[in-house]
C-alpha cells in the first residue's frame, strides 16, 4: 500500500496487487474485504490489479512507478 496525491484530502490509499498464478482478483472485492476488516483510514480507496511490480536492476520495487 502506499500514499498517492488527493485533491480533497492530501493523500489516498492505493493498493498494487499481484495475484498468484491462475488467480484473478476483482479491486471492489478487495475493497470491500479490506473495508470489513480495516480502519476507516487504513483501507485502500483505489486498488492497481498488475502482472509484476516494476523492479530496479537491484530487484528494489520502483514505487514512484506504482504512484502515477
């Protein structure tokens, strides 16, 4: 999870999520099952469904690339 920029309220929390090979994940139902279990302020509001995470040549995760 990380922060990306909000009009309204500053920052928003967004999820990038990889699912496990031949698994597939719809972002409202990863929403509303976060929703059910998290405080109002921890639960991702947008949710990123990708293949891989965008790595660096060290194998670090390039979050800014996540953020946009």
């Amino acid at each position: 999870m990380l922060g990306v920029p909000d009009a309204t309220l500053g920052e928003e929390v967004k999820a990038v999520v990889v699912p496990t090979s031949g698994a597939s994940i719809a972002p409202e139902d990863l929403i509303a099952w976060c929703k059910e279990r998290m405080a109002a302020y921890k639960y991702p509001r947008i949710v990123e469904v990708v293949a891989a995470m965008p790595m660096t040549a060290t194998g670090k995760i390039l979050m800014q690339a996540m953020r946009g």
